[in-house]
C-alpha cells in the first residue's frame, strides 16, 4: 500500500482529498502546515512517506519553501504541488523548487490518482541495461543507476534519472518536448511542456560546466531536446 504524504491547510479540502486516496488503496498521512509536514519527514514515520502532494499556498512555511527543504533531505522523494490557479509563475518557481508534477485545484479523483500513480512508476528502478556511458567528465551508470561528474557523484531525483537515461540512451537525437512527457512523465493527458523545462533545468545546473552552454542536454530550438552530440 503506497504511503502518501499529503500537506493541505484546507481542512475540507484535505479532509475529501484524503478520503478519495483511501479508497484507492494508500495510506495517507497529513499537515495542515510545512512546519508539521518537515516534523513528520523527520520523524519515526518518514520512512515510510513514497510521495508527498503539497499545496503551495501553506501558513507559514510556504509550499515552495517546503518543496527546497525535502530536496535538502532527500532527492529521490517524488512531490506533486497543488495550485489553486495555475498561475505559470505559481507552476515555474514550484517545479524550480524541486517538485517533479503539479496538478491544479479543484482536481478530480482520477486525474489526481493518475499523476500519483505515474509519479510512483517513475520513482521505481528503472530496468537494468548492462553498460555505462561516459562523455567528457560526465558517466553515467546505466545498470547502476549512478550519474558522476568528474568523479564526484551528483544525486539526482527519479524524474531527472529518468529524464537523463531517456536522452541519453540515443545520443543526438531530438526528442520533442511532447514525447518526453509520455516517457519520462507518463503524460498521455494532460501535458504541461514547463514541467520538461524546468527538469532539463535542474538537470543542467547539476552537470553542465556552463548550464547557459550546455553540452551535454542541449536545446534544438523549435524541435526540443538531445543529448549531444559534445
């Protein structure tokens, strides 16, 4: 049964949004506050938590600053932010904050269930492929699951994970924005291409040199993205 944290300062929202994931089969902890999210993330039952769906508009903490202090605390979490109105820059600074989807309120129960459903697929391994793939200082352990920089480890989040191996895996060829929501984010509905944007951009503040100049995930302006070719 997945364990989904759910932060939501709204008690009848929170209270609905929980009952709805219960009868799909989670189990659900929840805050009213960042502040007591954090303190549950921190305590005998964070362990446990596989996701974290967090409203950005929070008392005190705001949703943004929780989304930076989990990714202090861990990378791989998966988070999905609640916006009330999808304010392009309300969606930017969550998903530069670390949040890997966003889904906007009031949201149904399917669509809702879908996006946690997907980002719990890509929070799991990868299949294993036997070989490792290495360009200028940057490798990148296939099998492994292990991406260094100069010999430095750089941890990154399943999302970017995922992100990486699919353009990597066919070096120089361009994947448009549209075809990596369907394979890194399972978006056949739905699709946002500021989540991809705002991915290649952690992605590039992690490896490239000169994240402006990027050698590794490139932009092919009109088309999308490739890595490659250095």
């Amino acid at each position: 049964m997945p364990h989904v944290l759910l932060i939501e300062d709204d008690a009848s929202v929170r209270d609905g949004m929980e009952l709805v994931l219960r009868r799909h089969g989670y189990d659900v902890d929840t805050a009213a506050t960042g502040e007591e999210a954090l303190a549950l993330l921190d305590g005998g039952r964070g362990a446990r938590i596989e996701l974290v769906v967090l409203d950005l508009m929070l008392p005190g903490l705001d949703g943004f600053e929780v989304c930076r202090r989990i990714r202090t605390r861990t990378t791989t979490l998966p988070v999905i932010m609640l916006t009330a109105r999808g304010d392009d820059q309300d969606v930017v600074d969550g998903l530069e904050a670390g949040a890997d989807d966003y889904v906007v309120k009031p949201v149904t129960a399917p669509v809702l269930e879908a996006r946690i459903r997907a980002a719990l697929r890509r929070a799991e391994p990868s299949a294993p492929v036997p070989d490792a793939a290495g360009r200028g200082g940057l490798r990148i352990d296939r099998a492994g699951l292990v991406v260094t920089k100069n010999g430095v480890p750089v941890p990154l989040p399943p999302t970017e994970m995922r992100l990486l191996l699919e353009l990597s895996a066919s070096p120089g060829r361009v994947f448009s924005r549209e075809q990596l929501l369907e394979s890194v984010w399972d978006h056949t509905f739905l699709g946002d291409s500021r989540i991809v944007d705002a991915a290649v951009g952690r992605l590039r503040a992690k490896l490239e040199d000169v994240p402006a100049k990027p050698r590794y995930v490139q932009t092919v302006r009109g088309f999308g993205y490739r890595f490659g070719p250095l």
